[in-house]
C-alpha cells in the first residue's frame, strides 16, 4: 500500500464513520437515559433515508432543496421517536426490561411495513448532493467532495452535543438520568417530558444519519437490522452513553471496514487473506477483543448500581407431570387427524420450540440475555446440512453430530461471552452470531453463499411428512424435557442462584463462571438440535438461518409466551409460528400485523401470554373463594 | 498468638490516590467476638473485602489458621472454612428459605454439578437443623424474595454457617434492622461463636450492639488501627472519643 492509498481509506473510512457516529449517539443517549435498549433505532435511520429521498424529490435537486431535505426528514423522525415513545414506551417503562425490547421490535416491524407500503420493495438511490457532486483531487487520487463534508459533521455534531449536555439545564438532566435515573425521578424532575425529548433528540440523530447517506447509498428495506447491528457495536466498543466514546468507536470502525475493502486480498507466506471479505466481520471481532479487555467499553463506566432491584425473578415451579402427558398424546394424535399442512406446521412449531425454550433456559433462569441466539441454532442447521452433502455422512449421523458442532461454537463463544453481564453480555452473543453469519454468507465454496446448501432431504424411511413430524417431536420433545429437567438440578439451581446474586453464589463457592459457561454449551448444543431437525424437515438452509432476524424470532417467542414461566416459551413458539404463517397468506404486510398484534400484547399483558393468562386465572380464583 | 485463627499484619490498600487501608494489624481466636468499628469512610468495608478475597491487598498477609489467603478468590476462601454475610443482605431471592441453606450445603459437599438429580432432595435436614439454629424453621418453605429483611439476615447467617466455618466474617449485620432485633441476632450470634467455637469479626454502627455484644474491639479511623481492646479499655480511649465525639476532653 502506498502512502496516497493510506491517506485515501483513511478519508474513506472517516466519511463512513459520520453516519455511524450520528446513528450510535442516538441510541447511546437513549440508552443512557431510559436504559432501553431500542432496537427500532435502525428503523428510524432507515426512514432517515427514504424521508430524504422523497424530500428531495418534492423539493427540487438544488442545493436549498437537498440540505432542507436533509433537515427536514431528521426532524421528521424526530417526531417519529417522540410518537413511539409517548404511544408505546411510555406505558411500559415500568414492566420488565426484556418486555420493553419485545415492544421495540414489534415497532421495527411495523416500520418496515411502513416503509414497504410507501416506498415499494425497491431499491431507492438517491441524487449526488447539488453543489458537492464533484471530486477533490487528494495526493493524485480523488475524493469525492460530499465525502469532505461527511468527515466534517461528525466532530460538528460531537460539538454540538458536547454543548447541549455540559452547557443546557437539559443536558444536565439528561447527565444526571444517565448516571442514577431514580434519584432524578426523585429530585421532582418531570421524567416522561425528559424521556420524550430524549427520544426526539436521539431519534434526529438515527434520521439525520439515515438522511446524510442518500448521496451514498440507495435506501433499501433490510437497512434496519444491518445498522443496528453496526450501532449497537459501536455504542458497545465506545461504552454505553458515552457520546465521545460513540466517536472514538464511530471512527475506528468505519477506518477498519474501509481498510479492509482497500488491502482486499492478500498473499501472506504463501497464504491468500481476503480482508475484503473480512469487512463484514472486522467490526465485531474489534467488538469481542474491547470488551474482553474493557468490559464496560473505552470510555464507558461500570453501569450505576439500580436501586429497585428491577425485575425480581419469582421462583420457578416445574410443569405437572399430568398435563405434559395430555399433550404428548395430544401431539402424537394430530397427524391422524390433520392434512398435510398443518402436520409440516406442526413440525416448524416443534423445532422453533426447542429453540424458544433453549433460548428461555439461558436467558431467563440463566439470566444471561441473548440476542444472538439464532448463532447456534443456524450452526447446527449448517453442520447438518454440510456432513450430509460435503462430507457424505448418513441423514441420521449428521442430525445426531450436528447438535455436537453447534455445542462445539458455544464453547468458544460461551467463554468470552460469561466474562460479561447485561447488555453488554447481549450485544456480545450478538456480535458472535453476526461473525457466524458473515463467514457463512461469504464462504461460497463450502456453504453455498447466500443461496445456501440444497438437497438435505431425510433418508428414506422418515420421508414421509408424519413420519419425519415423529422424529421432530421426539427430538425436541427429548430436548425440551432434558432443559426442562435440568433446571430443577442442583446444577440448574445454582444457575437460578447466580442469576439471584452473584455475589452470595461466589460467597459460597460456587464457580458461577464455570455453570454459565457450561450452561452456554447445553442450550447450544440443544438449539442446534432444532436446527439440525430443521434442516431436513426444510430440504434446504440458508443464511438468514443465522440472521439477527432468526434471534429476534427467538426472543419474541421467548418474551411473548412470557420469560417468567417454563411453558411460555413454546406457547410463544406455536402462537407466533401459526399467526405469521395464517397472516402471510393473507397479506403482504404481515410484519406490520404481527407487530400491531405484540405490541397489543405489551400493552395489554405485560407478564406475556402464559404469565398474563395466569395472572388471570388467579384473580378469577380469588374472586370465587 | 499461635492459636489465632486468623492473622492480618501489614495490610495496605489504596484506590487512586486514596489510601483506604494503612498497615492494618489483628489476630482473632476462636471462640471470640471481635468487633471492627469506625466512623464511615474509615476503611472498614475494604478491610473485610480483602478478608475475603473479594479485593486483593497492595501489600500485607492474610493468614486463616496459619495459611496465606491474600490472592484467593472469595469461592476458595470460602471452601477453608470463612462464612461471609453482607452489609446488604444477598441471598437467592427466587428460592425458598430452605433452598438458600441446601444451596451452600450442596456447595460444601461439592454436588451441585449433577445435571439430572433433583435439587433438594439432599440436605433437608442439615438445612432445617442450621435454620432452626437461627429461629427460622417456622418460613423454611417461604421465598426469600417475600421475606422482611431481618429474617433476611438471619437466613444468611444460617447459609454462613453451611460450611462448619470456623470464621464468620459480618459486614454491618444488623443494618436496617429494629433495634430490639439487632440485640436479638447478635446475641444468637455470639450463642452460635461460643458454641461451635467460631471467630466471629463484624463491623457495627450500633454501639449497643457493639458494647453489649464484643468480647474485644478495634478501631478504625481514616484507614488506620487506632486503638484496640476490651470493650471498656475502648470506651475509655481519649483517641476514640476524639473520633466519635470530635473533641479530646
């Protein structure tokens, strides 16, 4: 590499890192406040772009019509965030965190459909930017000009904050929030305006990073989860609600990616390195590394000790022996009543139960949050798939291995993830599920690329669609029973305990570190488990099976049947299996109805549907004594 | 002091700039009740964290019944023989009472890594014996999550006893209690120490508490020893008085 090309991704790199600035130090200040963590934030970035785009249409391709656009859609989204807030967060900043996350990717749902519905399913590319569509000739090579000013606005904006939080009453307030929200809540101040005008200021900045990429990049519909992925690393590298640490990691990703594209590939001691390929993957394996060695992120601090133990977890009572008996008969009954269609639901329903309830047993009685637990279950699909067509196992050996494969990753992942806690333990798992998912997608030559791998049917004698439901039930019915049974274990109670407290777990010897790590590796193996039977039951596998779509899945089936009971995962399971697919053949929009339909949920039973259901059911019997 | 069970010489401990704990020296035996006391900021906290492996010392020895303990983790500490309770009460507050003791009884006999037993059905009787010891076998089925925080405190005394310990290390053990019970558990405390001859450290706001109840003091002040003794010799100490009372008369 020459010196030029140095200096020429270096620019590269800090003009891509303005929006990811932008985006980051939103969700950071949100964050920070209201202790949310917004998944629908990429949503808002994505309508950043598509807002700009229609804008500069209705406004004219001049320079006054281009920056009003820009300005008047970051507004826009503004407003956006403040209506999410007032509408939906605002009635459940007292339910459980975990319930709050499910309300956000419900309104990431309706906002894709939103946007398909207005924009179209195309890809939309914006104008050059009037006045700044020229390049500037920089050591021989040349720049593009909008790319100068994109380098600019970042330490503006990082200005412009620095201000309005050391200078304004606000950004006192919203400093004081960040540190010990309670005992702001208690000094009288009024905490729905404050959160409001978070929520308006964060979101501004989501649409005014969205807005400033039209120039850039077309605005497309999968913009939402790929950017808040990138945000979420950076918010996590730079330490949650610091904004200058969103600049710092805004920075060292966007020049890492850009370097990766620039060196593309490379022969080392006679081995070929493609860093271009590495440009997906870059970002989160600097993730990984700062949060082994910085925990809390580069300039974040340990997050403040909450005063109201938030959510006190209520003990766990084991399902009757009788009822899971009815059910089994209920189960092995269905096929001879039912048509095809219904036994091959019945069979996905199975499989996203194993998977529901892994992620249930890890998240919940673990306390260890997951967002990328589609890793293992996409892992094991994969291993399925691959030892049956590239390396010619048996169907039956390859189903049976590939839990192994998948158990194998956790024990890799699973180690650097127990050295974390909370949110920061989270974007961590998801950050190893995205690394899965981009050496996936790109290593054709083995795994099919984005096609994915085709021809993985069931050997002869489980063909059959009841036959292989059979083999479906049993073996996840095998895997829900042993997660199941394993909870009420001496190993699955002190699991329940170091969730409880740390701090007594380790005050009487029990190496918490070592049971979550090793509880890591069941629910992994056991979520491949259900993508292993997945694989076959689909005949093909792709890499959205990986997908941060595939863990959000999860954690809305986890959090809709309720965390709080062992049968809410699989009620989750089965009601969301069925509802999207019986919608999907109704409408093109069944995100926006499956997210209409959660967030009634949110709003109307808080404990999810088993717990709400409960709950009901107890007062109903109250009443009658 | 040959006998003592636990030995401390020299201990330092500085965050920043701050030097927290300066050269702190003591001995316990067995049997005996010492209390640690001082006026807050005075390093008593951190003291007791580096008995128990929770903070590493800069400098100084931590020996439990003659054998160094400064770099082990809390759990190891534990497993030679030191039962902890905290300033703030920590237990399992989504299992029972009775779980909570079985927890640390499992832990002690080294069975919790079984995947497919059934939590609870070992130790029931051990675990009721040590709640019975401290009048708590009448909520034995409660969860702890619903308990009033001085029975909170008893249950972890209760689970502090699990391993036989042969030093129980009490960080502000009456804390938030009423007063009539803060005399209650230390007495039963100090009942329980005699009996199974276990050392028994604990720092204390209530002076009651602590006049009433210690065999010997120390005193804590800006991260030093200042003084050390009976319960009387303390009382009578103009050094003492000075930091209580913030006079020399």
């Amino acid at each position: 590499m020459t010196f030029a090309s140095i200096i020429i991704q270096l620019l590269n790199g800090l003009a891509a890192a303005a929006s990811l600035f932008l985006v980051s130090a939103g969700l950071s200040l949100i964050f920070g406040v209201t202790r949310i963590v917004n998944f629908a934030h990429g949503s808002l970035y994505m309508l950043g772009l598509y807002g700009a785009y229609s804008l500069i249409q209705a406004l004219g391709r001049t320079p006054m019509g281009f920056w009003s656009a820009v300005v008047l859609a970051a507004l826009a989204v503004g407003l956006v965030g403040v209506l999410i807030e007032v509408l939906v967060l605002r009635r459940i900043y007292r339910a459980p965190e975990l319930f709050q996350l499910l309300a956000t990717f419900a309104v990431v749902l309706v906002i894709k459909d939103i946007a398909l519905f207005v924009w179209g399913a195309e890809d939309l590319v914006g104008p050059r930017a009037p006045g700044l569509s020229m390049a500037v000739e920089i050591l021989g090579k040349r720049i593009p000009a909008y790319d100068l000013l994109l380098i600019a606005i970042g330490p503006v904006v990082l200005g412009v904050m620095w201000l309005l939080l050391t200078r304004t009453r606000w950004g006192a307030l919203v400093r004081a929030a960040t540190q010990d929200r309670e005992m702001v809540g208690a000094l009288g101040v009024d905490q729905a305006r404050l959160f409001t005008s978070v929520f308006f200021v964060g979101s501004v900045l989501a649409g005014l990073g969205g807005a400033l990429q039209i120039p850039r990049e077309p605005a497309n519909l999968e913009l939402d989860l790929a950017i808040i992925a990138d945000a979420f690393v950076i918010t996590v590298v730079g330490g949650l609600g610091s904004i200058g640490g969103a600049f710092l990691a805004a920075i060292i990703i966007g020049v890492a990616k850009a370097f990766c594209i620039g060196i593309g590939t490379v022969t080392w001691f006679g081995f070929e390195i493609s860093f271009s390929k590495l440009t997906l993957v870059v970002e989160f394996l600097i993730m990984a590394v700062v949060l082994v060695a910085r925990p809390y992120g580069l300039l974040g601090k340990p997050q403040a000790v909450q005063r109201i133990a938030a959510d006190l977890a209520p003990p766990l009572t084991a399902p009757s022996w009788k009822i899971a008996l009815v059910w089994v008969v209920l189960l092995l009954g269905v096929p001879l009543v039912a048509d095809r269609y219904i036994t091959i639901m019945l069979t996905d329903i199975v499989c996203f139960a194993l998977f529901a309830v892994s992620l249930h047993f890890i998240m919940g009685p673990a306390g260890m949050v997951s967002f990328g637990h589609a890793a293992y279950f996409g892992l094991g699909a994969y291993a399925a798939g691959l030892l049956f067509k590239r390396a010619g196992l048996p169907m039956e050996a390859a189903l049976l291995l590939a839990p192994l494969c998948a158990g194998a990753f956790a024990v890799v992942y699973g180690w650097f993830c127990v050295r974390l806690s909370g949110v920061y333990l989270a974007m961590l798992t998801l950050a190893f599920a995205q690394i899965s998912w981009s050496i996936v997608f790109q290593w054709d030559s083995v795994t099919g690329g984005s096609n994915g791998v085709f021809g993985i049917w069931p050997s002869a004698w489980l063909a059959g669609k009841t036959t292989y439901y059979y083999l479906a039930l049993a073996c996840c019915g095998t895997g829900i029973a042993l997660l199941w049974r394993v909870l009420f274990s001496p190993f699955g109670a002190a699991l329940r305990a170091g969730r409880d407290s740390p701090l007594r777990a380790e005050a009487i010897g029990i190496d918490l570190r070592g049971f979550q790590w090793a509880a890591f590796v069941l629910v992994g193996a056991l979520a491949g488990l259900a993508g292993s039977v997945y694989a076959f039951s689909k005949g093909s596998i792709s890499p959205s099976t990986i997908s941060i779509g595939q863990s959000t899945d999860g954690l809305i089936m986890v959090l809709l049947g309720g965390v709080e009971t062992l049968t809410g995962p699989v009620v989750g399971a089965a009601v969301y299996t069925w509802v999207r697919d019986a919608v999907a053949r109704h409408t093109e929009f069944w995100r926006a109805v499956m997210g209409g339909i959660i967030l009634l949920i949110v709003l109307l039973f808080p404990q999810g549907l088993v717990g709400g259901l409960k709950a009901l059911f107890l007062r109903w019997k109250e009443q009658r004594a | 002091m040959s006998d003592a069970v636990l030995q401390v010489e020299g201990l330092h401990k500085a965050f920043g700039g701050v030097q927290a704990v300066a050269d702190v020296s003591f001995a316990i035996t067995a049997g005996e009740m010492l209390a640690l006391i001082g006026p807050n900021g005075a390093g008593k906290s951190t003291c007791f964290n580096m008995l128990n492996g929770q903070l590493v010392p800069d400098a100084g020895i931590v020996r439990l019944a003659g054998r160094d303990i400064v770099g082990l983790r809390p759990r190891a500490v534990w497993q030679l023989g030191v039962g902890r309770t905290f300033q703030i009460t920590a237990t399992f507050v989504s299992l029972s009472v009775r779980e909570n003791v079985q927890m640390a009884l499992y832990s002690h006999a080294g069975r919790l890594r079984s995947l497919l037993h059934r939590f609870g059905a070992a130790f029931r009787a051990e675990a009721d014996a040590l709640l019975a010891q401290v009048g708590m076998l009448d909520q034995a089925e409660r969860t702890c999550g619903v308990l009033a925080y001085g029975d909170l405190k008893r249950v972890e005394l209760a689970m502090a006893l699990a391993n036989e310990p042969r030093l129980l290390l009490m960080d502000e053990p009456t804390a938030g209690m009423a007063p009539r019970e803060r005399v209650a558990l230390m007495e039963l405390t100090a009942g329980l120490a005699r009996r199974r001859n276990i050392a028994v450290l604990f720092t204390e706001h209530d002076m009651d508490v602590v006049f009433s109840q210690a065999d010997r003091i120390i005193v804590l002040d800006r991260g030093e020893l200042i003084a050390g003794g009976t319960p009387a010799e303390v009382r009578a100490n103009p050094k003492v008085r000075a930091v209580y009372l913030g006079s020399t008369h």
